[in-house]
C-alpha cells in the first residue's frame, strides 16, 4: 500500500509540479532556464544547507555528482567549499559593526575569487539565493552588483534572477516541510495515531 503525505495528496501533487518547474521544466508551461542544472542544484544544496535539512542535503549532494559527472567538469572538492560559502554568508552587515563589515567584503571578495576560479558566478548566485531566502537586502544588493556586471544581456540577467528566485521559494518550502515532517510524525504518534 502506498504511504499517503503528511500534508495531503493535493499539497504533495504541487510540490511535485514546483520541483518540476524549478529544476527539470514542464514543456509549454515553464519559462526556460539560463541557469543550468547544476547551478541550480548547487543553489539547492546551499539553502539547504542554510536551513540545516539533512534530507535537501542528501538529496542536492547525489544530484549535484550525477550533474557534474554529465557535464564531465573538473575535479573539485565542491562540498567544503560550499559548507565554507554558506558560513560566509550567514554574517548579516546589520549584525555587526563597520569596520568589521569591511573586513568580512575584504575576506567574501578573495574567498568568492577562489569559487569563481572553478564556477564562475556561482558564489553571487549563493550569495543572492540566501540573500532572498533570509530577506536581506544588504546581501542581495551585494550579489547583485556581480550578476549585473556578469550578464550585459538581458534577457540573460532576467533569466538568472528568476532561476535563482523560484529554486529559492521552491527550497523554502521544501526544507520547512522535510524538517517538520518528522516532528508532526511524532505529535501524531503521542495520539496513537500513525501516517498512512
């Protein structure tokens, strides 16, 4: 017998239908993609990691190897780098004073030379993406003075924006529900009651 949602067939059915827009389109119905798989995975894994979801985690690591095995890219021991990247961004400049705020763009601006050496771009898409996922604004106008520079094309900048944006309300939602699974699983099994 198959498991029902937690959150109800129809709730799942539309998850599923988002996940499908965000990461593998729905043909005549999902506007196209600038970013590529990958990128997006990485985008994936980085919030994932930023909201601490073991299950996001897990399941963007496999996907980010089958993408990078396909796209037969070079060697790199892309995890720590993006275990280090999210560190960074978790300082807020509102959380800290100027002077230390300047040496944190100092040591962001060589760290992000390091990731843009082997992705190019992809530390001010993170950068944006948890920007947008914690509503700050400082960081978003960061990242964004580097995907503006990047991209002179518009239709490529909108494009990287909007991919950037719907992995982030797609990974929102998903992180919250895969981190809260277990604990409405639990509350139901105080009541004798079980998830079928």
């Amino acid at each position: 017998m198959k498991k029902k949602p937690i959150i109800g067939q129809a709730i799942s059915d539309i998850l599923s239908e988002l996940h499908a827009h965000v990461f593998i389109g729905v043909p005549g119905e999902s506007d196209p993609f600038t970013l590529t798989m990958l990128e997006r995975e990485y985008i994936a894994y980085a919030i994932s990691l930023y909201y601490q979801c073991d299950h996001c985690q897990e399941f963007h690591a496999r996907q980010i190897k089958l993408e990078r095995t396909k796209a037969k890219c070079k060697k790199w021991d892309w995890k720590p780098e993006l275990i280090k990247t999210t560190l960074f961004l978790r300082e807020a400049k509102k959380d800290v004073s100027d002077s230390e705020w300047k040496q944190w763009l100092r040591s962001w601006k060589l760290f992000t030379e390091k990731i843009h050496r082997r992705h190019p771009g992809l530390a001010c898409y993170l950068a944006y993406a948890i920007g947008i996922a914690r509503r700050d604004e400082d960081l978003m106008d960061l990242a964004h003075e580097s995907i503006n520079a990047m991209h002179a094309d518009d239709d490529a900048y909108r494009g990287v924006i909007r991919d950037i944006d719907r992995v982030v309300i797609f990974m929102k939602a998903a992180t919250s529900k895969n981190r809260t699974d277990p604990v409405i699983t639990r509350h139901m099994k105080s009541r004798g009651l079980t998830i079928v």
